[in-house]
C-alpha cells in the first residue's frame, strides 16, 4: 500500500489523473501507482521487462524504480508492506 508520497505533484497525479509531468504515459502511470498500492511484497510485481523493477543505488540507494515511460519511472522505498516517498521522477 502507498503510505506517503516525495512530491505534491505525483500525489496530485495520483488523485486526479491529471499530468504536470511532459511525455508522460498517464495510462502507465496510473497502472504502476495501482499496482504498487495493492502489493504486499515486491515479489508480487511481474518480472516483466516493460515494468522493469529495479532496486537504485548510489545516491538512491535503498530506493526502487519501475519504469513507466521513456525517462520517467516510478521511485520509492518499500519496508512491512508499504511503499514511501513515492514519486514520478525524469531518471535521465
């Protein structure tokens, strides 16, 4: 479950579907924030390529990603079940 969000603008996104992010795949978007809100385990995410979950390091570390579109991709922590600090972030 999402329990906090990084950014007004993603939490925005997130309740009204509405995009202040340029290029971004809202479809995809909103899918991946579902998706993220209804696991329990990182686990239970589909090893598939297109979502590309990804745990980041350096700067990021203790961070994971999933793609969405283009640059941008899905950023958060995950700890007892619940995704923090989550955000829509241009990677590139």
């Amino acid at each position: 479950m999402i329990k906090g969000w990084k950014t007004s603008v993603t939490r925005q996104f997130a309740e009204t579907g509405k995009s202040k992010f340029p290029g971004l795949d809202t479809t995809k978007a909103s899918a991946r924030l579902q998706m993220l809100d209804a696991v329990a385990r990182l686990d239970e995410i589909p090893s598939l390529a297109s979502i590309g979950l990804h745990k980041l390091t350096g700067d990021r570390d203790g961070q994971w990603a999933m793609k969405i579109n283009g640059p941008w991709r899905l950023v958060f922590t995950f700890r007892d079940g619940d995704a923090f600090g989550v955000e829509i972030v241009d990677c590139h």
